[in-house]
C-alpha cells in the first residue's frame, strides 16, 4: 500500500543539479526532490511519497486532506497508536 501525505514547499533549492525542496508537514520538515512534480513551486502544496513531490495539489484539496488527517490523528490515542489490535 502506497501513503501519499500533504505538505507545503516552505523553499525550494538545487542539490547537485536536481530540484529540491523544503517541505512543512505540519511542523515536522524534510527535504523532497521535484523531479516528478516539476511544476511546483514555492508556497505550493504537494502531495509526497518515499521522499518525492509526486503531484501538485490545489490549495482547497490540500485544505480538505489536511483536515482528514487532523481528523484521524484526533482519534488516535496514545495508547493505541501503533497498536496492530494484539496484546504485547
């Protein structure tokens, strides 16, 4: 299964001849490469997978997945997160 998650170009770069950037999930940041979304540019959202933009989002899908995810992480309690429903 592939998970794709949302997050915004804060600043964009070049590492070695390839297009990178910053990218705020959040509060959390990571480095991402461009090469496949190489329209996107600074302040856009993208949605990115294994280190990758793979897709540009418009600001109000990006809105509406980010409020998903706020939504499931409001339902996800310390204690069972990371929990696969087994006893330890």
């Amino acid at each position: 299964m592939c998970l794709g998650v949302p997050g915004a170009i804060e600043s964009i770069y070049d590492e070695r001849g390839v297009r990178m950037a910053v990218v705020d999930f959040g509060g959390a940041t990571k480095a991402v490469c461009l090469v496949y979304a190489p329209e996107a540019d600074l302040g856009d959202y993208v949605i990115v997978h294994a280190g990758f933009a793979i897709a540009v989002l418009d600001t109000e899908a990006a809105h509406a997945a980010l409020a998903m995810w706020a939504a499931i992480d409001a339902t996800v309690t310390p204690e069972h997160a990371g929990s696969n429903g087994t006893e330890r």
